[in-house]
C-alpha cells in the first residue's frame, strides 16, 4: 500500500486555496483602505482636542507663539510629515499624503489670524466607488448625502 495524495487530490486542494484568496485579498484591502481612513481621523480628531490647551498653556508660560511642529508630534506613520514654511506666516504644518494619493490630510496654526487658528482639513478622492471615501462619509457625515470629501475643522486659540 503506497501513501500519498492522489494528484486529483492535489489539485483539488489547490483550487480550494486558490477561491479561498479569492474572496480574502478584497476583503483585505477594503480593511486597509478603512483603517488608513480611521487612522488619519483620528489623528485629526486628537489634535483638535490636545492642541488648544497645549497652545494656551504654552503662550501662558512663554509668552510668545508657538508652532504645530512644537506642541504635536506624529509618531509611527512614514506617511505624516512635518512641511516648513508651510504658508506665508512661516507656519509648520503636519501633513497627511496617503501612499495612493487619494487621502490627504493638514494641521496647522495659522498665525496671519488674531487670535491665531487651528487649522484641520481631510480631503478624499469625491467618488461614491471609493471605499476611503465611503468610510470618511460615515465617520463625519453618515446621514447628509452632500459630502463633498472635505471634512474641515478650525478652532480660535485664545
């Protein structure tokens, strides 16, 4: 008696592999795109709620404005980088160019303002088919259907 698998065994199993990553590697992908997406949100979102106290506090203990570059620091994604002189002011700003160029995000202080500006924006490719986009709608606008892929938040530093 011989042991082994029969070559009609083998391929079977092949095939069986072969539509199971079928149906994986979409469902993979999709789960990337949604985590890229929650990611940068996040990120956002947190800034919105660290940055303004930090501001004050530090203009309280210096007197003098201070830089995004200086209160808030991104950690751990190749994709944020800190881009001097981002405007006319000289400001620092923390920016977001997703490795498909689909998603982008900004966090600035705009100092040309009195009292200066919190700046947040995300920006995703406007197109119903995109799965960032369909994620992005359902974390800041999941009932209006008029997003137009921008989500923008400014905040007064005073």
């Amino acid at each position: 008696m011989k042991r082994g698998f029969t070559l009609i065994e083998l391929i079977f199993v092949i095939i069986v592999i072969g539509i199971l990553a079928g149906v994986a590697l979409p469902k993979l992908q999709h789960m990337r795109q949604n985590a890229e997406v929650t990611s940068v949100f996040k990120i956002v979102q947190d800034s919105l709620s660290s940055v303004p106290p930090a501001y004050i506090n530090l203009m309280d203990l210096n007197g003098t404005d201070a830089k995004i570059s200086e209160i808030y620091e991104i950690k751990g994604s190749p994709y944020w980088q800190i881009t001097r002189n981002y405007n006319s002011a000289s400001d620092d700003a923390w920016v977001y160019i997703g490795p498909q160029g689909d998603l982008n995000a900004t966090i600035l202080i705009d100092h040309t303002q009195r009292p200066p500006v919190l700046h947040t924006r995300i920006k995703v490719e406007n197109n119903i088919d995109n799965p960032k986009y369909q994620k992005m709608k359902r974390l800041v606008a999941p009932r209006d259907d008029t997003f137009d892929g921008i989500y923008s938040v400014d905040i007064e530093l005073q």
